[in-house]
C-alpha cells in the first residue's frame, strides 16, 4: 500500500491544478488581509483576532464544495484514459486501487489545509488587531478547526465513492454537488418534522449534517448528536467515519463488480 501511495503522489505532484488552486487559496487570504497591511502604516488597528479566527472557522465550511475537486484530481478520469485498466491488467488489486486513491487524496488536501490554515494564522498573529474578548478559548477554536476538517474528509469520502459509479468525471461532480446543495436543506427540513426516527437518522448522518447544525433549532438537531451528548465534535467524528466506511465498502464493491474496458 505504501508503494502505491508512493505511486500516487507522485502522480499528483505533476497536476497543475493542485499548485494553480493552493495558490489562488493563498492568495485569497492575502487579499482579506491587505486592508490590514494598508490600516497598520496609517497606525491603525485592524479586524480583532478572535473575529478573524471566526471567519476561519465560517470559510472553512466552503471546504465541502472543494472536495468534490480533489476526489477528481485523484479519480483523474480513469475509466476513460485507460489507467485504471492498465493498473488492474497489471495485477492491483481493485480494493488497493480504491482505497489507495482516496486515502492519496485525502492526505494530500489535508497538507494544503494545513498549508492554507497556517498562512492565515500567521497573518493573524501579525496583522490581526487586540481581541475584542480577552482569553481566546484556544481549545473551542481547535475544536471547531478539526471538525471543519472531519466534515470535509466526510464529503471528500462521498463525491470520491460518486465518481467510482459514475465513471464519468463531469457527469459525478454534477450529481456531487446538485447533492451537496440540497442536503443541508433536506436534512433541516426532515428534523423539524414528525418523520420517523429511521428518516430522522439518516438525515442526522448526513456528510453535510454537522454543518446544517449552524443556525439550527435546540429541536432541529436531528437525533445523533443528542446520542452523543450534544458533542459536536464526537458528532463530526461520528459522520466522518460512517462516511468513509461506506465509501470504502461501496467503492470497492463498485470496482469489483464493474467490467472494466
């Protein structure tokens, strides 16, 4: 597995669009904070630093509508250009193939994560204004960091397990995201009704669920956060882990079933 994995990377190393969207990511995040840069040489404060760690926190729920773009990086259209066929004929097993491309991809939007969350802080730290609240509560911010992060593995398990059954890169990233849209809506709407306890379930482990929380009633909260203690993020674990559970038994079963031209 290693070796493929090794194999993987360095496939994704010659993407240009992996360099183009870190890029344009970072530089975004210049952009928020060159009102800063400009405000500090006229000897003025700029936006507090528990206010901008919160627009982290709210942009970094924009990560569900990125992933769709890294499980096509990885899925690189492989029914059509033959190479998963070619990686089958010569003898990868067909769980490795799967399994060996979404962890690859994964680990790779969790560098670029890491990348992007640490610019910023670091603009933060040095262009950021006095707290407006004395004390950040360090542990809530991580908290709600790593649950940003669970919820993106979450839908980055999903549109990656779409593209295997699909087979068509365009075709997937449609349904992906018509799906990513409406779920939240959907997963609000069932929680707020007197459907049965199994719809209730099914809309509380919803990869968009732990968002859909923002905003959301003390009854509308579905009925697995309550099992959990009202942890948000034991709660974004929880999904995370369904999700990458069945995307890892559907894929495979997909690829294993499917004939290959």
């Amino acid at each position: 597995m290693l070796n493929y994995l090794s194999a993987e990377f360095y496939k994704l190393r010659f993407h240009k669009g992996l360099y183009v969207g870190t890029g344009l990511l970072l530089l975004l995040e210049l952009f928020v904070f060159l009102p800063g840069i400009m405000i500090r040489e006229q000897g003025r404060e700029y936006i507090a630093q528990d206010v901008l760690l919160a627009f982290l926190l709210i942009a970094m729920s924009a990560g569900i509508f990125i992933a769709p773009i890294f499980a096509a990086m990885v899925f690189d259209n492989q029914s059509g250009n033959g190479t998963l066929k070619n990686e089958i004929v010569f003898g990868v097993p067909r769980s490795r193939i799967y399994i060996g491309k979404l962890v690859a991809g994964a680990l790779a939007g969790t560098v670029i994560a890491i990348l992007a969350v640490s610019f910023f802080l670091l603009l933060t730290y040095f262009l950021g204004g006095p707290p407006k609240v004395q004390g950040l509560l360090i542990r809530d911010f991580m908290e709600g960091l790593v649950s940003q992060w669970l919820v993106w593995l979450a839908a980055y398990a999903f549109a990656f397990m779409v593209m295997f059954l699909v087979g068509s890169t365009s075709s997937a990233m449609v349904l992906i995201y018509m799906v990513t849209m409406v779920s939240p809506v959907m997963s609000s709407a069932i929680w707020n009704s007197d459907l049965h306890f199994v719809w209730q379930m099914i809309a509380s482990i919803s990869f968009t669920a732990p968002l859909t929380l923002v905003g959301a009633s003390e009854n509308g909260q579905g009925v697995l956060l309550p099992l959990l203690g009202g942890n948000t993020l034991l709660y974004a674990l929880a999904v995370c882990l369904i999700w990458w559970g069945l995307s890892s038994v559907g894929g495979i079963l997909i690829l294993r079933h499917r004939e290959i031209k």
